[in-house]
C-alpha cells in the first residue's frame, strides 16, 4: 500500500483528495495536515468522511511525513506550496503540488501572473506538468509533478490536438468558460455566499485570470509558436464543473470529420476521455464527481468556425482525481484505480 | 412626502427597505447609515438599486437624521439598536426598530434570551409590538414600534387566533419552520457560502431559537395563560421565504369549518392575510417577494390532529415589507402604499 | 386607464404581463385569455396573483376582446400568434405581439428560420420592431409591434451602437449566451425537471438557434451590410436572466473611451439603459425582476480584442417589461409607467 | 461474480441501480431492461454512466433474464412490479422489489393505501422486509425481498429501538420529513420542472402520504401496539436526501444518557448506521451519495420533548443503495460490498 499524506488538507481539494484515497484500493492516508484544524478529527469537519474514522488533522512536521509516507499532495496556496513542496523533494518525497507553483517553464512568466518571487527555482526545471493525456511518459519518472489548474486541464485536452496537426489556427482562439463555486475555494467571503451566488452569474477576473498563462504555455508549445488567447472566467451558481465553449478557425479545407480524427488519434486509448460525435456536446452533468473529461464539436460552415465544448469536474479531473491520477502513473498502479467509482449524472 | 432615514442600511433588510422605499408613492429615503460603507453609493454595493441614483451611505449623525426625517427604520443588531433608538426617540422621531430589543413586554425574558442588560428599558413600556393584524390601533398611535421577527410573524399569525377562540389546546404545539438563508443577513461566513447550503438542509439551534420566546409570548397573550411550545428552525437552500408546518389538538368537537371560520372572523378584512380552503396549502412561491402571509390547515381526523401551514417571505412580511405597513398604518396611509407590486411567483 | 388584453396568459411571459399590468397605474386588465385553462381563476394557477382577485381564465373571443381593449398582449406560440394578431388589427386593436412572427423584415428569412409559412404576411410590412432604443419613434405611431426575443434584446443594444459608428468589425463577432431556464417556457418536459437542470449546465441548438437570424438582421442594418457571426446559447440552473459574454474586434485606432463615448452617445438618456464604467462589468442580480440591461465592456489590449457583457431579465426587458414599455410608449404614457419597482438584487 | 439484472432500468433508482453496480467487486450487470428505451444504450439516455460502455437497454424477456441472472432488482412502478416479480420468483431467482408491493404483512393495508388489487398476494407471506437493521437474518435466507420506501427507512430507524424498548410513548409522534426532488422519479410535469422547484418549498399529500402506513406498520411491531402518526412530507429544492424531524414525547424519567444507549445497542455495529452525540444533529450534506443514515437527537427539557433527526440519501440508503446491502446479505457478501465510496460532502 502507498502510504500518501496531505497538507493543507482542509479545502475542497483537500477534501476530494481525502475523499479519494480513503476508497483506494492501493493506497491508505498517512498524514493530513492543517494548520488551523490541528488536533480535529477529519469527520468533525466533513461528517461525511465516514471511512476516516478517528483521523485527526496534523501540524506541519516535516520529518514525520517524510518517515510516515511515500507520496505527499500539496494543497496549499501557490508560494506557500513551493517552499514545503521544496524541503519534502529534498526528504526523497515523491511530490505532487496541486498549487500553480510547478507549472511553469518559465519562472518569469509566472512571477509576472502570480505577483511573487519563486520560492523554490531550482526545482522548477525538474518538474513535470501534470496532465497524463500529453505527459505520461516524463510524469512516470517525476519526483514532483505540478497538478494542471481546473480551467487549463479543461481547455488545454480540448485545443491540444488540433493545434499539434495543425487543424485549427493559433490565432483568434476564444475560450468562454464557466465554473462552479467550489472552484473559489472554501472561504467566508460574503461574495460567495450562498445569497450572493444563487440565482445570478456572472463574469470575473475579465483579461487578467492566471490560467491564461497557463493555457498559453502549453498550447504555444502544441503550436510551435506563441499563442496568445481570450479566456473568460465565468461562476455558475453550481458547486462542482466547468464547461469551456471554444470558438477557433479551421485552417483551410478541414472538415468535420478530419477533426474527429485528430481527437480519436490522440485520445483513443485514454482512460479518461470521451470524444463524442460531431454535433453532441457533453454536459456538467455528464462527468460530475467523476475524473472524465467530455469534448464534443461542430464546425459552422455559415461562418466558418469551430465550436469545441469541454466538461470536466474541477475537484477531480480538474484537480485532485488528476493529482491520483498521477500517482497512479508514478507509482506504476493502473490508471483507474481508485477513480472508478465516481460518476454522478445527479 | 414623509422623510424616512434607515441605520444599518446594508445588510438585507435595509436592502429591502430601500427598495421599497424607493418605490414608495408617499415617502422619500432621507440618510441611508451605514457606518462601514459611509461615503459609498448605495448603487456600489447593489447595483439593482436604479431608483437610488447618486445616493449615499453615511455615518451616523443624530442631528442630521433628526433634522431631515420624520420616521427612522432601525436595522442594527440587537442591543446597539436600541442604544440609538434611544436617542432618536428622545429627538422626537417615529422609530420602527427591526431588531429584537422592543418585542418584549418583560426585560428579563429578553435579557434571558438575548444573554444582553437592555441598553434602554424605559422606552420599553412604550413600545408597541408592530403586528398590525393584532395591535393596528395601537401602531396608530405609537412613537416605537417594535417590528417582529421573521419566524415569530409567520408563527403568531397561524396559531393566535385558534387560541383567542379556545379552537385548539395551548399544550403541544409543534412550529417546524424552514427559512431561506437571507434570514442569516449579509455574512462573510464558511458555513453561509454557497457551496455549503446549497444542496443541503439542515435544522439548527434546535431547542434553542430565540424566536420561541417572542412566539411564546404573543401566544401566552392570545391563550389567556402560558404557553410552552417547541419551535425547530431549519435552513433551505434558497433566498428568501418561511413555510412553518404547526402541529397542534384541536379542542373537542371542533370541525375544519370552525378553524376556517375563527380565521375569516380575524382575518377577512385584512390587506395580506390569504386564508385557503381546507385542504389548500400556501407554497413559498405563492408568497415570496411580497407582503402577504398564506395560511392553510387540514384537520387529520384519523388522530385527532390539526396541520396548519403558513408560508411569507422573511424580508418583507417577515421585516422590511412589515416596517413599511406600519410606517403606513402611523401616517395614516392606505396600508397598501409602496407594497403593492411585489409578489413573484418565479 | 388603458384596457389591455392577453392572449395565451397561461405561460411565464403572460404571468409576468399580468403582474406588471396589475400594478400599472393607468392600465388594467381586461380579458385574460388561455384555452387551456378557460374558465379557471388566475389565482389559482398562479396563487401570487393577489391582485388579480377573481379574475378568470377566458376562452378566445375576438369580438368580446375587440370590444373591451385598447391593445391586446399575444403571447402565443409562432405562426398561431400571427393569425389571431391578424384578426386583431382588421379589427382596429392595437397589438403587441411577443412571438416572433412580426420581427422579420423579410417574411423568406422567418420561414426559413422557423421552418412554416408566415399565416399573415400583409401585416409584416406594418409591423414595427419593438425595440425603443432603436425605433421609438416608429412604434409610437405603429399598430402592431413584434416585440424582440431575449437573446436578441441582449445582443442587439450591446453592439448597434459600436457597429452604427463603426467602432467595431462586422466580421467575427461572437455571442457566448447564457439564459436562465424561464426562457424555455412553462412546459412539463423531463429535460427541463428539477433534477435535469439544477447542478448542471449545458449549451443547445449550437449553430442553429433562431435568434441568430433576428440578430443578424438589426445588426446588418447597423452595419450597413451583411453581419453574419456566431450565437451560441447555454442553459443556466437559474430562473431568470440573461447574460451574454460578447467578442468582438476593435476597428484600428479605438479606444477605451471611445466605446464609453459611442454608447453615451445612444442611450445617456434612455430610462432602461446602464452602461457601466470601462472594466465593470454587470451580474444578472443587477437587473433580474427588472426592465434594465446593464452593458459593461473591456478592451483587451494584450490580443486586441472587446470584450462586452450585457446582462437583463429575460421575462422583463427580455419580453413582457419590454411589451408594457412599448405599450406606454404607443399610448403617450410616461415610459417608467408600471415599470419602476422591480429591481431584486436577492 | 453475481449475474444482477435491472428492470425498470430508466428511471432515477435504475440509474442509481447501474451506477452502483458497475463498480460493485463481486457483481456484474447482465440485462438492464427498459421497455421505453428498449435498444438504446444506457450511456445515451445517461452519459454519466462511462463504465457501463455499449450496454444497451432491453426489452422484458423473462426467460433470458432467468438464464443470465442470480439476482434481479424492479424498479417498476407499483403492482406492475409484483405481476414481474412474481413470474422472476417462479423461475427461482432471487428478487429484490423497489417498489411498494411487497412491503406489508397485510395486504389489506397495501390495497387499502394503493387503491390496486395485489396481483400476486400468495408471495406476500414469503417477502422479507429489507431493512437490514432489523431483519438481517430473516434476509439471509430471502427469495423476495420488499426494499423499504425512502422516508419509511429515515423513520423506522429513528424510532424502532426507541419504542422497542419502551423509552418514547407510541402516542403523538410526528414526523415532519423533506426531501428532495429525485425522489419523485424521472417525470415529465410542470409541476416538476425547475421553475416550479427551484426557489420554492412546499407540503404535499398532507395527512395522505402512503408511507405513512408502512412506518405505522413497523413501529406498531416495535411497540407492540397498534402506532398511529402524523407524517407530513414536504418536497426541498434539492437533488437528493432526506431530513425527517421526529417530535415525541420521552417516557417518565427517560434521560438524555437513555436515549443514546438505546440507539448504540441497536447500531452499535451496523455498518452504516451513525449516531451522533446528544445536540449534534446531521445535515444532508453528511449523507449524500452514500449508504448512510445518520441521526441525532436532544430532549428538549424545558417542555418535556424529545426531538429526533434523521438523514440519508433517498436513492441509495432510501433505495438503490439498500437494494444492493440486501443483495449482499442474500448472498453472504460483505455488507460493505459495492457502497463502500460513495459520500459527497460538496
């Protein structure tokens, strides 16, 4: 059994995190951590973590998580997440950070999105970016993955493929996106408020949201050149999934069905993703609570452009069912295991 | 016109107040007081206020309010309302106070309840409890009306009446009341974000409301003697509205035609108490968003039981909408005024 | 007082054209007309109606409705709605017709769109389309209005202005729409149950919704040639609003300030218009229960590209607001009349 | 692996049923039988249901499902079920009925409530009553087995150990229950679509409820006398979950310490079974999705009353989940088998 340990263990993710390995059929929960919960029992935070038992939350204790575990997720917040995820490497820890701080190729790029120095530079170029559909073979041999945002795992497997056969062009692309509460974290912010949330939507972090960066990275590398793109965040009073519609042009002469190709080319043998056909397009509901990303498409010859729609569950393809996922590859288990179980049509 | 000021503007119930206001064909909003967004136009902090223009919040300043209102809504907290309503009332104004602190006929069951020393008992005596369908002839003639609470309106005005008339036993009463989550006011609190009500119910300070205290008291009134009685709040996952299921023993011989009868004798005349037929149940659609209170009851002769229902919305009936009703009733307005327009059935 | 009728008064669009008709101060209502539900109280399918009294339900009776109206509502479905308008106006009736039949200035686009024969095609050229900010001269000396859609509403007065004073390309413009589900009707359908549509969100008719068609059509005369471009509605878990997330390229040279100037220029004095500072952008709570669109906007230098959100109540500004402030404008009525108490921020 | 077939597969307790299943270690779906959908596959009515791949829908042929199946669950409708299950019994397999048909020891009582004639009363006698709690062993050694309705598992395992060991009185309990909209199955009807639920609350079947027979059936049994109750459900705008708050009243000199140790000596070890302390109350989001009953209480001294509330998820500890614990009783699995991963917090 791999023995995994979580810190900042008491957000959503944490939770999701939490939620997951207790039900996984080859990994137990060594530590959990978090600060302002310590001494807690998991249950009295989250009733429904039933198979914890008498787990407590923990202090941070570097040295008894390096002893206790094989395998350490960081849910903690970008900056914070570098500097424990950088003594935990140095422990010999196989590392997964779900915090952006190990996203980057370029260290300046994300200091100029994420408004900080890198705390931990030197490990940067040995991270590998944590999305099993295009890295799979580097993230077989991390020793510390940076976990792909909720917005970017859901944007990226879509216009991935189309870019790297050249299907689509690199200019232009607008991704409208939109994302359930539990994607803001759990805060007592009256923004978020149930009140405040219910019955509306709206846009936020207009031209500025982080995970354009992030998008951008990824898709220049597809491209072979620099892709500068549109991404509006949008929050859906829902409390799990993002739905991304993608507006691009075809390059010249593509049809319907040469876009399917690509997709099934890249995705066929994938564990976790589904290409619908032309015409059908995946829903929320179609993979909440579940590690399944669903891409369908159309191609409007009126106008000449591709509509491309993506659904994932930000808390678990979109965050921690990826983050198993990857643990799953680094520690050669089977791909499903402990993501089997989890769709939920309502 | 008549000048009317709100302290404690900018949580929900000053919210609705200045909504209905706004709206108000014989009144006009004078100081809007918010301490902790003085210098803000009411418009930032909600822009559905169209009719607000370039009004401001202000500091609170007794001598400016004093000078340009006739009439004061206070929506302060409990304890620090009355401290101000204190004062205002010593100036001369008509004060409608929306917190607990003039409710009560007997300090010491506020002071128990409200765990407070009364910051000004002497006005105590001369408040009136501003339920109109119940005191209309004293709110004429009062300088403080102290408005009743959310649960408390929907509770009273289902039962006094069946315990004026010895319709019903005093002993056993069961209220299981359900509030939407306005009820909690404007929060920045884990426990009120959306992710955490939404898809969940919940019953809380079961035992322990303070609401009981203020049912209890009109209904001890009403029976001639005390009553005791259970009350359970519980949250729903929406905005606004109040359904209570009251359960109590009818008094021997009584039939469904009696129940229905003892209501038209109190309630036929009245501007927003809907009485359905036997059988017939107000749903929170039916109520939300306007200042009617829908009250229906089925006698279930199988054990010997009466069901009775009533359903309003807790930021009008229930606070702001009641305010206004008695801001009219102590004018001398048509009670209707400014209240007119306001049901939404979706 | 004006005498107004409605024909097919049973749907959300006829609820909301009894409510606001109800509180109009010089109009009210004359025959309420559902087949469906002849002879039925509205009160007892809609029991929020509490203005409505005893009113009933009618059975369809041109000459009665001839006789006792000054402007009869059609809110009937295509193509039935066109023929009973027909008779209405032969019979020397004023009508304002919410369904799509009288908005086309081409009968061959409509029956290509809506797939039927237009059943009155001699009226079209007559019919005037309701949209005031566009053509209030033209509708206060029409007979018959085709009052827009919701969609159309929404996209329409964010982008005439800016394609008028061509502050933006005609070409490559795209409507990212999203509408709560009030806009699918009152229907008992599985896809449109609780279950189905809370927790979830999903676009439709991708490419092919009938909006695009009216859309293109205002936007061609604003642009003074063909606009063709992409409409892609979504299903929000909400009852009410719509907010459409707009792209769009700027034409070389144009600023900020330009796009704030150029809608100043067109709606600094319309009643029901809110055009947002550069960067503020609205929420569907701003203007849900109300006749208001609030248009916010944000270039986005880094791609230059406009992003523009425009936001309003689908059932009010969307359809039935829209219809009353058509109907004050056709009668010389104030526009605010009926329409001024709806805001609802929760 | 155990051959489980589905009939009656559409609706919601199908899906939940297939879901459950899917994932379950020692079980396998053979026919999933849906006379409406008959040929389609199971993903396309539901695409949540990645794992079931090209499974498709079936009609009913009994002897194809005899051959392939050592257990089969209905999800019928009502006496529909009992004519098929009767004809499954006969062929000798073992049968789990999620619906009402073989729930009562008295068929008058079924009939009486149901208003149909039962098409197969000779099995009646050899039903087991599904609720493990109480009849484990006699499940054991089942054929047939009457899986409990949702809100009569949420009562009786509230109040059975209660009244079984004489520390409530029989007389004047009252169950006021919510649920959420699953629990009224996959339909087509106004009534319940989005715009009727969402934002509203309401009481339904008052006093008439079917359910409210099967409760008094087995609390009569625990008592020892016959038990008559009020049970008054109310439908919550939620997916899924039950909340019931039981009033009764503590027999002399029963206190708060009696009541938990009735509670543990019952459930002490039952697998999924959560009793809290005395005040800590569940919410349904402590349950949802999961296999769970969790329930709480206070004695309420001040008035003599103790309040009891219970939770659990309608489609799984209410239905699809218990089905699946009886299967593994009746064929001497670990009870755990197959719900084992099913809590959602969020």
């Amino acid at each position: 059994m791999i023995k995994a340990s979580i810190i900042g263990a008491n957000g959503y993710t944490g939770l999701e995190l939490m939620n997951l390995l207790s039900c996984h059929p080859q990994a137990k929960i060594a530590h959990i951590v978090s600060r302002s919960n310590a001494g807690i029992k998991a249950r009295q935070l989250y009733p429904s973590l039933h198979r914890l038992g008498e787990k407590r939350f923990e202090n941070l204790d570097l040295d008894a998580i390096a002893e206790g575990s094989d395998v350490v997720f960081s849910a903690l917040p970008h900056s914070a997440s570098a500097e424990v995820c950088g003594k935990l490497c140095r422990k010999g820890l196989k590392v997964i950070d779900l915090s952006a701080d190990f996203r980057y190729r370029d260290k300046s790029v994300y200091e100029q999105w994420y408004k900080v120095k890198h705390p931990c530079p030197e490990l940067c170029s040995r991270a590998v970016y944590g999305l099993p559909e295009i890295y799979r073979e580097k993230i077989r041999g991390a020793q510390i993955v940076g976990n792909p945002g909720c917005y970017t795992t859901c944007s990226i497997l879509a216009l991935y493929p189309l870019l790297k056969e050249k299907a689509i062009s690199p200019d232009g692309i607008i991704i409208d996106a939109k994302s359930g509460t539990s994607g803001a974290g759990r805060k007592a912010e009256a923004d978020l408020s149930f009140c405040e949330v219910n019955e509306n939507f709206k846009a936020y972090a207009v031209t500025t949201h982080r995970h354009t960066s992030e998008i951008e990275q990824e898709l220049s590398l597809a491209a072979g050149r620099a892709v500068a793109l549109s991404f509006t965040p949008h929050l859906l009073p829902i409390q799990r999934g993002i739905l991304a519609t993608i507006y691009c042009e075809p390059e010249r002469g593509v049809m319907d069905g040469d876009i399917y190709s690509v997709y099934q080319k890249y995705y066929a043998g994938e564990p976790f993703v589904v290409i619908n056909e032309e015409g059908v397009f995946p829903e929320i509901k179609h993979v909440r609570h579940s590690n399944y990303i669903s891409i369908g498409f159309k191609l409007d010859k009126r106008i000449n452009r591709l509509i491309i729609i993506s659904a994932l569950d930000n808390l678990v393809k979109g965050a921690s069912g990826q983050a198993i996922q990857n643990m799953n590859i680094m520690f050669g288990l089977d791909e499903h295991a402990g993501l089997e179980h989890l769709s939920r049509y309502i």
